[in-house]
C-alpha cells in the first residue's frame, strides 16, 4: 500500500500560480517546444504528447492537475493488455449457458398462474463482467477466512442463479421455484439478493439501489478497522461492487467516495455497469454518463479505469492519427450511442461514419455486419480481465471500473437496448430461437414451441462444468455463499452492570449517561471489551462519550498527524490507526453503514464485533430507515440508541429534531428489538440480555439470534433508584413491570409509562393520592413494540390452534389483576402506546406528544401535549369519571386548579443535560 503521504496528499493538484519563475530562459524553451508541436504536426499532436508528459509526472510523483475526464476510449492500451491465462471458448460457452438458463428462469416464473415477474436485461448486459469474475478473481471462503465480499447488482441475480444451477449449487426445481418462497417451499428462491431469506447464499442485500455502494465502502473500511485492531487478519479480502449506472443517480451511491479515497481503499473496486439505460429510458440522452462519473470519481480522489469499446474497435483507433474517430467518440451523445446498439450496420455506417471522409475510408473494407458487430468493452472477456488486474494491482486508491455495455445483449432486437427492456420478462417462441441460435445451443425447436421453454445443462463431465469446478476450487470455494464460523462470546457475569444496578444516588443523570456508564464498564471487560465499536455522527460530546477518547480513540488509519487544539485537556481529542471509536463525520448514512458492517463481522469474517451506534434524536430510523431494513436483511447484530430522544425532552431544537416516532418506526422492521427504558438498572438488564441473545448461544439458536437491540435514551437529568430488590427481570425484558406501587387512596387506577415520563408518572401518583384521594400504581413500559408482539403472536397461535389451550398476552396476563382504570403516558406519539390498547384488561386511555415537535422548555411543551403530571392527573380522574368513581365535576376542578389550558402557567421543568 502507499505511504500515508501519498494517499491523503494535503494539496491534490493545482498550479503555482504564485511560485516565482527561478529559470525564465528554461521555461520558454518549453514552451517553444510545444508552439513547434502544435504549427509542426497539429493540435492532436500536441494534445496527445502533453498527455504522456502528465502521466510521467505522476509516475515520478510531481503534483499536476487531475484530468477530470479522459477520451472516450480504453483506459487500458491495447498493448499493456496482459496475458489472459482462461479459455476464452470454454468460458464462451460456460457464459452462453448461463445466460440462457438465467432468461429462461424468469421467463417460466412468467407462465400462467404464476406470473411473479423477474428481470432478464440487467444480467444479460452484465453477464461477462460476472463472468470474468467467477473465473478469475472473485476468492472463496474455503481457506477459512472471509474471502472476497461481493455485492452484486440486485436485478442481475438471475444469472448468479443460472451459474449455481451449472455448478449443481441449486437444482432446477429450485430454479422453478424463482420468487415463490413459501408455495414453493424449500425449493422458493428469492427475488433479488436477500440473506436472511437464503442465509446460505446471498451475503449481502443490494437491490435497494444506492445502498450496495454505500455498503461496500465501508465493508472495505471495517475490513481495514479489523485488521488495524488485531481482530482478524482480513489483507487478503477484495471488496467488489457492481452497481448500475442509473443507480450512480442516488445520493447513497456517491455520498461517500471521498472516505474511500481518504483512507486509501485500495481494497475495494466498483464495477459500473454503464449500459446507458435507466428502468424507463437513457440515463443520460443527451449526455455521457460513463464521463461524468468519471469526472466525479476522479475529482473524489479514485483510481478511474475506463472499459468502452471491445476489441473489434482496437484496429480502427490504430489508424485513427488525426484524432477523427476518438473525437467522434467523445461528442456522440449516449441516446444516440443506444439508437445504434438497435440499429443495423448500415445505418451505423451513414449516421456514424458517414458525416467524414477520414472516418468513412477507416470502414470502407467493412462489411455492414462487421460494423453492426463493432461491440461495447463490458462484453469483451480480455478487456475485462486487463481492467480487473489493474484494478487489484492499483494501490493507494479504490478503483472504478466504468463498462459500457448493452441492456438485453444477446437477447435478440426486441430487447436490446431498447426503453423498455427493464420491464420485459418473457420470451415468445421466435425470441427463444434467436436467442439460442446466437449462443449455439443444442436445444431443438420443439423443445420451445410448447410448453415451456427448457433449461439447460451441458452435463456434469463436460469439460465446461470441470473447467467452473477446477476455477472456483483455485479461488478457494464457491461464491455467493454465507458461512458463519464465528462462535459464542464469553459473556461478562453480573459484577459488570452493578454500577447501573445502584442507581445514581443523590445526582441527576439522563438515561444516555446511564448507558455510557455500562458501556465504559463493557469496553474494559478482558474477553470481550475490544469487539465493542462506538460508532457516532459528530456528536460524541453530546453524548458524554468523549470520556472514551484518550484510551479508545477514534479509529483513522493515517493516525494524528497534527497536534490537537485540546491536546493539553484529560478528555482531548485523539486519533490512532489502532483507535476503537468510529467517528464518521456528520453522515448518519454513513454510521449506519458502518453499524451494519461491524454488526455482521460475525458472518463475514468469522469474528464477532458488538457495534454501538449512537446518533441524535430522530436522525437515526427517519433518515436512514431503509438501511436499518438493509441491517436486518444481512442479518447483523448490535446496539443502536436513539439519544436525545422524545419530542418535549430535546428543548430548544424545534420540530425536525424533537422525535415522538421512532419507537413507531423501530416496530415495523422485525428483526429490531425495541425498548425505552426509564432507568439505568432496566438499562443494564436489557444489555445484557441483548448480548446473551445476540452474542451467546442456546440450543435453538448456537450461534446467537439475528437480530438487533433499540434503546430510546434520553437528554433529561433525572435521580436513577437503585435497583429493587425485588426486581421484576422478566418484566423488564417482556415489556412491562410495576415500579410503584401506590400507598395510599381510596380509588385505584394504574399508570403505564415509558421512558422519560415515567418521573412524570411518579409525580401524578403523588399528587392523586395527596389531593384526590387516588391510588395509581406506576409501571415502566420498557417496551410497547415487544408487547404488542407477544400479543400479536398469542393471537396468531390461538386462531391456528383452537383445539389447544389459548395463549394469554403477557400484558394481558400483567395488568390482569391490577385495579381501576389504565392511563398510558410517554414522549411518544399516542399510536405508540395504543399498540398494545386491545389487549389491555379494562379500560385503557393513552396521552402523547402528537404534532409537531417545537421549540420551548420541557415544561412547556408537556403542558401543550397535555402529557405532564398534572394532566396524567386528570386523565386517571376522567376515565374514574367514566366508571362512576368520582363526580364529573372533578375534571373542571383539576383543569381549573393546575391551569391546564395554559402553557405558561407550567413550571420550565428541568433544564440543560445534553447527556
């Protein structure tokens, strides 16, 4: 790898507009040299030595400006083309059967009665990128450790199909079986790449586009942080990313190419497959998108390798001395480039070469056909491999590799290149025979003219299926495939969360700072305290994290090269190429990316990390949900806390930061497990558990369960009890347990509360039992969202087992027992705690911060939700009202006494605490 000097160069380029000319008389030798090459042998002359004088500056390492684009032609030159040591014709064939396979798959799930769609095109124009790949490049995981990571293009996951079926890895009832999961179960294959619905297969999901490339930087990242720290030896694994060139249009798929370029990835290359087509129609008509990432690859500091035209295109560039045809190249617009991938030679003749004599006379002794056949560098399986091994060569950059190709190539006129390819998902019977006429198969007409159409295999000793064992055997086993060799941890015992279990005494702390005392507890923990990874958006002090600064610092593999401004502080700021903290700047998607690459280290590399990620109030399941969706789907583990959480605890920061709803967005992703805890002992039973499950083993799940622990923390000081001790453990894991028992009134009535309003709830109990004579128990809901499940499951059970004996919900079960009328309160919306209203016993009313979030105190804004003690008050005295426990006229009483219609007569409450 390049020094750091060299890969995070302070000055990129530029010229020295302000250094004095030590040597004038040299300087205009120069520049008479190049007036005489521009009035001696032309401009392009003159253009073309200039090139080779910047590229020769950068071999001897002198800084020059970048070139933001680059000819529209190969990167490669024809002559530093290595050797390609495959068999070009049996790999030929091995792609031909492949491609045939992977159209027909989708076109049978297309049959009638079926009909569950599919996407041939994409695969069809990526198929020898893929390929190539395969055959030469992409490592197995067969010499035990993670082998190469592989993100491959969502919609082109027929064709990986189509080659595990050649290699006996699925069968065709499987392949039959193509996006019918459960009808079809075992065999249901699943529609794009999706892991935790082939947890033997598929490693990582991509079809949600822009997030394969944003998770593949940061898989090459964590592989990096993993070696860094001594936590595998994972040098030898290539990240590579295949991604579309419509795709390059989300804001996740270049968000973060500068972090690559900053830290020297040279362990990770994107294949962009630049078929110039998006689902409806060009990506870029009227433009060239394969030069505009170029640009905006080069300009965030990435090794570029351009692969445009096959090798049928190398004679005419060699004869192209005037520049004519490359000049051609570079003005064509891509519409008109995929016009002529639809049209015939003849027509390719007139509209591209015909406007210029030079041009003309390069293809006068070209037959229509051959011009017709003049083909893109993506299909090209010698241009592939030149661009694949400067790729891994190339060190100190990630590298891009931009491949023109076809959509629908080989599939016949009626889909390449056409608009609507994307869409098209079966094949009539002339497609099919042109298709198999242009790949060579032996398959006969009536094989396709009824029924449908055959698959086909050319026989487990043909020298093709020998010639895909013995590659992928060099390159250490067959991929896609997901192995978890990673075993359980050695967990810590009790001793390490008493600090939490005794509660915080006579000073006030927020529930953020509740769980930062555990996880200062757990990082010093000698079997497990390195495999925590800290991972935060810029806001480490603002969740009083900075303390873990001198002695876990934050991760940078360049180290700290600058004395830092606070250097002379106890908690300065510190940076270290072996640092365990992951500070990945202001990019909430980034820290999320992170999260799921630690998190699923367990799989990946065989070695278990336990990433903690932490961001700002609503900024974490709003922003970036789909990711928290792509977490589950590559079934990673870990902790996320939504710190400065609730939409009237964030005082001052107004409406896009005060969060009521991510408790209500963590319940719709399955595998999130949910809580909102109100003190630091509940804290410490749910880490705990959440390692147990996560990290330990049982009989029913040895290597621990797929999933991963929320926690909604909280900026508020508030006095933390020390645990009872009587505590109720199961309650707290299950959702609900009492934390107050009333003492005193005459009519009885319970409290549910979450969070940062159970102190409320205390305070509500206190004033009912003093001033109205009622008795309210006060319980902490841990969790709404594990509540409702259990009830949602208890139901399913007992509609499909109606002879058995019927399942009663936990929370059911809980409040069964308990008297009066029950009032739920939180900082939440009320649709959090209204999930579990049906299977609560008697009568249920639920109070919440609905609406938008708003700047003010806390107190203020809980008097304008209506969730503060004294209007918890008056809720528990309505629903008395309704049973007739109390006179009606009590309720204007209260509202008159506590002044609830009026915000400013609430006290501010309390202020401050960022953590």
């Amino acid at each position: 790898m390049a020094s750091g000097s060299d890969r995070n160069p302070i000055i990129i380029g530029g010229l020295p507009s302000q250094v004095p000319d030590f040597d004038p008389e040299e300087t205009q030798e120069w520049l008479d040299s190049l007036d005489a090459a521009v009035d001696e042998r032309g401009r392009e002359r003159a253009r073309y030595l200039m090139l080779r004088l910047i590229e020769r500056a950068r071999e001897k390492r002198v800084a020059v400006p970048e070139m933001r684009s680059t000819d529209y032609i190969n990167t490669i030159a024809t002559k530093d083309e290595p050797f390609f040591p495959g068999n070009e014709e049996i790999e030929r064939k091995i792609l031909n059967a492949t491609r045939w396979n992977a159209a027909v798959m989708v076109s049978r799930a297309q049959r009638p009665g079926i009909g569950v769609g599919g996407h041939i095109a994409t695969f069809a124009s990526s198929a020898s990128l893929y390929d190539v790949g395969f055959n030469h490049f992409f490592r197995g995981k067969d010499e035990g450790d993670g082998g190469d990571q592989i993100f491959f293009q969502g919609h082109a996951s027929p064709g990986v199909y189509a080659r595990a079926f050649l290699l006996d890895r699925l069968s065709e009832p499987q392949l039959d079986a193509f996006r019918q999961e459960k009808s079809k179960a075992p065999n249901g294959l699943s529609s794009y790449p999706h892991p935790r619905l082939m947890p033997d297969f598929w490693e990582f999901p991509t079809v949600s586009m822009g997030l394969g490339p944003l998770g593949a930087i940061y898989q090459a990242r964590m592989n990096r942080y993993m070696e860094a720290r001594g936590i595998a030896d994972t040098s030898p694994s290539h990240v590579w990313a295949y991604l579309g060139d419509g795709e390059m249009d989300e804001p996740e798929s270049l968000g973060q190419l500068s972090l690559a370029a900053r830290e020297g990835l040279d362990n990770l290359t994107f294949v962009v497959n630049c078929n110039l087509q998006r689902l409806d129609g060009p990506v870029r008509g009227n433009g060239k998108i394969m030069q505009e990432l170029e640009s905006q690859f080069r300009g965030a500091g990435w090794n570029v390798i351009k692969l445009v035209w096959d090798r049928s295109w190398d004679p005419l560039l060699a004869q192209d001395r005037d520049g004519i045809l490359v000049n051609k190249l570079n003005s064509t617009p891509d519409g008109q480039f995929q016009t002529y991938a639809t049209e015939t030679g003849a027509y390719i003749r007139q509209h591209f070469f015909g406007d210029d004599h030079r041009l003309r006379a390069m293809v006068e002794n070209m037959t229509d056909d051959q011009i017709l056949h003049l083909g893109r560098g993506g299909h090209d399986h010698k241009k592939i491999y030149a661009a694949y091994a400067a790729a891994k060569a190339h060190k100190g950059q990630p590298t891009v590799i931009l491949a023109q190709t076809v959509k629908g190539w080989t599939l016949g006129p009626n889909f390449e290149g056409r608009n609507a390819t994307h869409q098209m998902k079966k094949l009539t019977v002339d497609d099919l025979k042109r298709f198999r006429d242009r790949l060579h198969l032996p398959i006969p007409d009536k094989d396709l003219e009824h029924g449908a159409p055959p698959y086909y295999h050319p026989g487990r000793d043909s020298e093709e299926i020998q010639y895909m064992h013995d590659r992928r055997k060099a390159l250490g086993g067959y991929v896609p495939t997901r192995v978890v060799r990673s075993k359980p941890l050695q967990l810590p015992g009790d001793k390490v969360y008493a600090g939490a279990k005794k509660g915080s005494g006579q000073q006030k702390i927020a529930t953020t700072m509740a769980f930062v005392r555990v996880l200062k507890d757990l990082m010093r923990d000698k079997e497990i305290g390195k495999r925590f990874v800290p991972i935060a958006p810029d806001e480490y002090r603002t969740f009083g994290m900075d303390a873990f600064f001198p002695s876990a610092k934050i991760y940078n593999p360049l180290g700290q090269q600058y004395e830092s401004v606070d250097r002379e502080l106890l908690l300065a700021y510190k940076e270290s190429p072996t640092g365990q903290m992951l500070h990945d700047g202001i990019s909430e998607a980034g820290c999320t990316a992170s999260l799921i690459a630690a998190g699923s280290a367990y799989a990946t590399h065989g070695e278990p990390l336990i990433p903690i990620y932490v961001f700002y109030s609503m900024f974490g399941f709003q922003r970036t949900g789909d990711q928290f969706w792509q977490m589950a789907d590559q079934l990673a583990r870990g902790f996320v806390l939504g710190a400065t959480a609730g939409r009237t605890t964030l005082t001052g920061e107004g409406l896009q930061h005060a969060d009521g709803h991510s408790q209500l967005l963590a319940s719709t992703n399955p595998a999130c497990v949910a809580y909102d805890p109100a003190y630091g002992y509940e804290i410490a039973h749910i880490v705990k558990d959440g390692l147990r499950r996560m990290y330990g083993a049982s009989a029913e799940f040895p290597h621990g369960e797929d999933i991963f622990y929320y926690l909604t923390v909280y900026n508020e000081p508030i006095l933390h009890p020390a645990e009872p001790a009587d505590v109720d453990v199961e309650g707290i894991l299950k959702g609900l347990h009492r934390v107050r028992p009333a003492e005193k009134g005459r009519h009885a009535a319970q409290i549910l509360a979450s969070g940062v309003a159970v102190p409320w709830a205390v305070e509500a109990q206190r004033i009912l039992a003093d001033e109205w004579n009622v008795k309210a128990d006060v319980w902490s809901a841990t969790s709404w969202n594990e509540l409702r499940r259990d009830a949602v499951a208890a139901e399913e059970h007992n509609l499909l087992h109606p002879e058995e004996e019927q399942r009663v919900p936990y929370v059911t079960r809980k409040l069964q027992s308990a008297e009066g009328p029950k009032v739920a309160v939180s900082d939440w919306m009320r649709s959090v705690p209204d999930q579990i209203a049906r299977w609560v016993p008697g009568t249920y009313q639920s109070l919440g911060a609905d609406g938008f979030g708003f700047a003010d105190t806390r107190g203020a804004a809980r008097r304008f939700f209506h969730i503060d003690a004294q209007s918890i008050v008056l809720a528990v005295l309505t629903e008395l009202a309704k049973e007739g426990k109390v006179d009606r006229s009590l309720l204007k009483q209260a509202i008159d006494r506590y002044q609830l219609l009026d915000v400013t007569a609430a006290e501010a409450g309390e202020a401050g605490g960022d953590a």
